[in-house]
C-alpha cells in the first residue's frame, strides 16, 4: 500500500503486508520497545482480527483497513479512558461523512460507525499493561462488494458510493483523531473541556433512541438514551425513570424516540 499522506501525520507508520491482529501485533511491539504516541500499525490483509468480548472482525485481503494507534496515556485516570474508542469513532464519522454529505454517518455508542444504520467500521480499544497506553483500533470496510460484506448489517465505502482510497481514509482518519486525543490528553482526559464531548454528541447516532443494552454480565436494560457523562458512559433512562451509567455493553437501536 502507498500511504504517503498518512505517513507524514504520525511519528511512525508500519505497514504490514498481512497481519493476524494489528491491535495485538502493536500491543506487543509497544510492550517490548518504546514506541511513542500515535505509532500507527496498519493492514489491508488482517487474518484474525479481533472484536469485543472474542467476536471477531472479518474481512478479505485487500478490501478493508486495519489500523491500531497507540496511545500513551498514563497521566489520565483509567475510568476517563472510555473516550478513546469514542474519538476514534467520531475521527471516523467524520472522516466518512466528508466524502458522503448526503448520507446519514454517525456512531452507534461506543464504538461502531453507521452509514444509513449499518456498520462500515468497528473500533476496538485495548488496554497495555501497567497503565502504559491504550491500543485503539479500527476496522473500516473500504472496497468490499455487496457479496463480500461479512454479515448483513454491514456495508462498505465502495457500497456507499464513498472516497475508498485506503490513503485518503486513513490520514483524514488519523489527521482527526491526533486532533481529538492530543486535545483530550492536553485537557487531563476533561472530554468536556477538550470539546471531545460534545463533538460525541452531535454524532451519537444512540442519543435520543430507545435502546436494549446487553450489558457484560448479561444483564439487559431497556430504556432511552439521555446523554454520555464525564467519562464517556451512555445514560439510559430506565422504564421506570431511573438513570443509570453504562460503562460497556452492546447496544440495539429501537425505533426513535418520540
Ligand atoms: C467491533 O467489535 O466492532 C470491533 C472491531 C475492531 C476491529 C479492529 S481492526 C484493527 C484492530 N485489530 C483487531 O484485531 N481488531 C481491531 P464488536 O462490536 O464485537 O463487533 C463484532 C461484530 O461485528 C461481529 O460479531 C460481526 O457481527 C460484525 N462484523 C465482523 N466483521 C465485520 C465487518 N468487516 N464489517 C461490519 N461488521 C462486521
């Protein structure tokens, strides 16, 4: 892959042929050697990518990128980490609706990218041992055909009629998301100060809906999504009126809210 415009925006970019994981394959470079923030790791040949509580993140060669951008982040308390993986699903949001105006781009909290409510990128955050950083990676779905969407609420840039060019896709994408974190990270992870936050807000797509959350534990919640806190939890107003924070889980999009 040429990537000559993202080169030049971080500090380091390595470019895999093939990689199984570029989360776990970063992870491993940042823990034996020290790698500065925004050391970037991509792939279009991901052969075991990873998704949230072992799924997994499927895509053929040369149709989808894989990035990990490594975050050092020790001077930010742990439980205000949640808004990595948020940046980088506004970074992507916005990287995509600026090639498609007329369509409707946002993020379904936390972490998945939504064109028209179906999922063209996915974002993974991974915590490094010791507090030592963050691992945040993405997966974006660039020239996959209908036939080779992984499963069917997914859809690509080519199938939207979207800019597909891995370069473009990536340097908007990492041009973004340096602007986001270094912005958090100046402000000691004060998502609210940083302007991070209500940035999140006008491209949560979850904002406002009726959702059920499957929470890790197996816990379901059903109730409205009113808003995300200080750390980047989503609040759900519950059928009976009570508040509650969720820190993680999979959320389902009902119809909108009234
Ligand atoms: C995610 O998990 O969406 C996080 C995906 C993160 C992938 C990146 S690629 C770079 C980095 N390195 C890694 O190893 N991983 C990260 P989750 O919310 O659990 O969603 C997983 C579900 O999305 C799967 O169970 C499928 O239903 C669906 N899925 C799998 N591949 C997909 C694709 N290419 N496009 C859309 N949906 C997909």
């Amino acid at each position: 892959m040429h990537l000559p415009a993202s080169q030049a925006l971080v500090p380091e970019l390595i470019v895999r042929l093939s990689s199984p994981s570029t989360n776990a394959e970063l992870a491993e470079l940042a823990r034996a050697g020290d790698l500065p923030s925004f050391t970037t790791l991509v792939t279009d040949d991901q052969t075991a990518g990873r998704g949230r509580l072992d799924r997994v993140w499927v895509a053929p060669a040369g149709t989808a990128l894989a990035i990990s951008v490594l975050i050092r982040s020790a001077e930010i308390s742990p439980q205000r980490l949640g808004w990595l993986p948020i940046a980088a699903g506004v970074a992507m949001t916005e990287t995509i609706a600026a090639s498609l105006p007329a369509a409707s781009v946002g993020f379904k909290w936390p972490n998945d990218v939504l064109v028209g409510g179906r999922k063209v990128c996915g974002v993974l955050a991974e915590l490094l041992p010791e507090h030592s950083g963050v691992v945040v990676g993405a997966g974006v779905n660039l020239s996959m055909t209908q036939q080779q969407l992984p499963v069917p609420s997914a859809t690509s840039l080519a199938v939207e009629g979207a800019d597909a060019e891995p370069d473009t896709v990536l340097a908007g994408y990492l041009g973004r998301l340096q602007q986001l974190i270094s912005g958090y990270l100046d402000a000691g992870g004060d998502a609210e100060t940083s302007g991070l936050a209500q940035r999140a807000r006008e491209l949560c797509e979850t904002l406002g809906r009726e959702v059920r959350v499957e929470m890790p534990g197996g816990r379901v919640l059903e109730g409205t999504a009113t808003g995300l806190d200080r750390n980047g939890r989503l609040i759900v107003r519950d059928t009976a009126g009570a508040e509650q924070a969720v820190a993680a889980g999979d959320v389902t999009h009902a119809r909108l809210a009234s």
